[in-house]
C-alpha cells in the first residue's frame, strides 16, 4: 500500500499504521497527509520534540500544552482532528503529572484551592453538556475570542506586588472571609528565604468563573486552562506562578476525565499517543526546573502570545459555526 492510498474496508478499527501513515477507525480511512516523505522513525521524532516543546510551554504558563499541540498534529502532521486531540489530552494529563508532582513538593501549588475550583469546573462542563443542543455555540465562540484578545492585550503588563493584606496605594485589604475560613491563602516560595504569604481574593466570583470555563469548555471545544490562570491572576489576585501551577494541577484532572471519553471512542491511538505522552512528560520536567528562575515578565509575555493565537482560533471557529465562512467547524476539546 502506498502512504497515501486509502486502506481497505476491512481494516481494524483504530488500526495505527506509521509505514503507510494511515489512521483508520471504524472502517473510516482518516489519513495523515504530509506532502513530504518522512519515514516512520523520522515521523515519531518529530512528533516528540514537538511534544517536549509543548509540554515545556504547557508546564510553564498553565495552559497543559494541548493548545500547541492539537493544531500542530491538525495542520503540520495532518493528523485527523478527532485523533489529535485525543493524543492531546494524553499530553495535558503527561504535563500535568510531570510538573505537578515537582511543583507541589517546593510549595507553588495551592493544594486545597485547586481542589475546590475544580468542584465548578466539572459541574460546568456537565452544564455545559446539557446546554450544547441548546445555545448558539458560534456566537458565543465569536465573543469569547474577542475576549481572549483582549486579556491577551491586557496580560502583557505585570501586576504591581505588595504585601498581601495591603494595596498598591497603601490602604487595607480585608481578607476573603470564605478563603479564610477554608485556609485557602498561601506561601509565595523564595530562593534561599522565606516566601512571600498571599492571600485569596474574591473566592465566590472565582469559583463562579470556574464554573463558566467548565461550561464554555464543553460548548466551544476550549480547555478551561486559559480561563483558570487568568481568573485566578486578575481577580483572585494569586501570584502569576502559583496561578499557572495551580492550573497546572487543575487541568490534568479534566484532561483524565476528557481522555477517557476519547479513549472509549476508540479516538486514542497509542501509536500517536505515546510518542506524545513520552515527549510532553519530558518538557514538563523540564519546565519544572525552569519556573522558579523564570522571570515573570517572560512567562506573561508567552502567556499573551498563545491567549491571543487561541482567541484568533477561536473567532475563526465560531465565525464558521455561524456561517460566515461557508462551514461548520469540528467539534473537540482542546485542553
């Protein structure tokens, strides 16, 4: 067979097969159109150091790197969407158990914050998937990219840092009376001294947010990552870091949760998979060491560059929901 001949109707569903760069499913050939010969080694390669690259960026901003991952395997490998984001979701739970465990032992990680939003988050997703027959979805993806513009923009510039019960103008901040009570504030860690204690703020309206990024990822097909880490900087006013490992943690819980779903469907091909998962492992460890030396101000500036490459993901993808480009997008997850 030929790399890019069509298998036979009586191939095995799912069947990975690298020497004919074929995927199918279900007696549905989804192939993998690369325009250039790759051998099959040469294919998994690349497909791991674009994990790793993914994995490294997931780890530090929070976002679980499937964001990077799904359009690259989509547009770069050809991989059918379906499939794509089921390796995808592989790599957010690799990224998340790769860092998370590093990131909880020196103390970033806010432990029993991320626990109680990521009660909202999964009741939104549910809601979310009663709502899908229900609402415009491609309205709502317009919005929300325009919104994602707009952090992005507003993401660039860092926040001024004063003592945590005190304002940038010197006045008193009375502390979240329900984080309190929940002992939800933290420890800021320092290299060589003692952390910087912060508090939580606006714990009601976080969780409600969470709540929403639960439902718009089940409507739209967006990871809640983005949604997590700015709620938790702008409104929640958590350090940056301890924002983007604390959703770092949550997501991975989410990405398991979606991965199972997929995997059920016969949608995670452990050929595709595990080159992804080995190589977004890797990143994540890597990205662990980086975090506590990395400058804030970088990570944001990262941080802002893929909020507003998926904002503009997200405009085209409900601009075709709606009609206005002559089609309707796929559906999935992107974590």
């Amino acid at each position: 067979m030929k790399p890019h001949e069509t298998p036979p109707s009586g191939s095995v569903a799912g069947q990975w097969n690298p020497n004919t760069a074929t995927l199918s499913h279900d007696r549905v050939s989804c192939s993998v159109s690369i325009d250039w010969f790759v051998s099959p080694e040469l294919f998994m390669i690349l497909v791991l150091a674009t994990s790793l690259i993914a994995g490294l960026v997931g780890s530090l901003t929070g976002l679980g790197g499937g964001i990077i991952l799904t359009p690259i395997l989509v547009l770069g490998f050809g991989v059918d969407l379906r499939y794509a984001v089921g390796a995808s979701l592989i790599a957010v739970v690799a990224t998340s158990s790769g860092a998370a465990a590093a990131y909880v032992r020196e103390g970033w990680t806010n432990v029993r914050l991320a626990m109680v939003l990521e009660v909202a988050t999964v009741f939104g997703a549910i809601a979310g998937a009663l709502l899908a027959a229900r609402v415009p979805v491609g309205v709502i993806a317009l919005i929300f990219g325009v919104m994602m513009l707009w952090t992005a923009w507003s993401s660039r510039t860092q926040r001024v840092q004063t003592p945590a019960d005190v304002r940038a103008d010197g006045s008193v901040i009375e502390p979240d009376t329900l984080a309190t009570r929940l002992r939800l504030h933290g420890i800021e860690p320092k290299a060589g001294g003692a952390g910087t204690p912060y508090l939580v703020h606006h714990l009601p309206a976080g969780f409600a947010i969470m709540f929403g990024a639960g439902v718009l990822s089940a409507l739209i097909g967006i990871g809640s990552g983005i949604v997590k880490v700015l709620a938790m900087d702008k409104l929640m006013k958590l350090p940056f870091k301890v924002s983007t490992t604390t959703s770092n943690f949550m997501i991975g819980v989410t990405a398991a949760a979606s991965a199972g779903v997929y995997l059920h469907r016969g949608q995670v091909e452990p050929g595709l998979a595990a080159p992804v998962a080995i190589g977004a492992l890797a990143g994540a460890f890597v990205g662990a060491k980086i975090l506590p030396k990395a400058k804030v101000k970088t990570l944001r500036i990262v941080f802002a560059i893929i909020v507003a490459a998926a904002g503009l993901q997200m405009i085209y993808k409900g601009a075709s929901m709606v009609g206005w480009l002559g089609g309707a997008a796929a559906g999935g997850t992107t974590p």
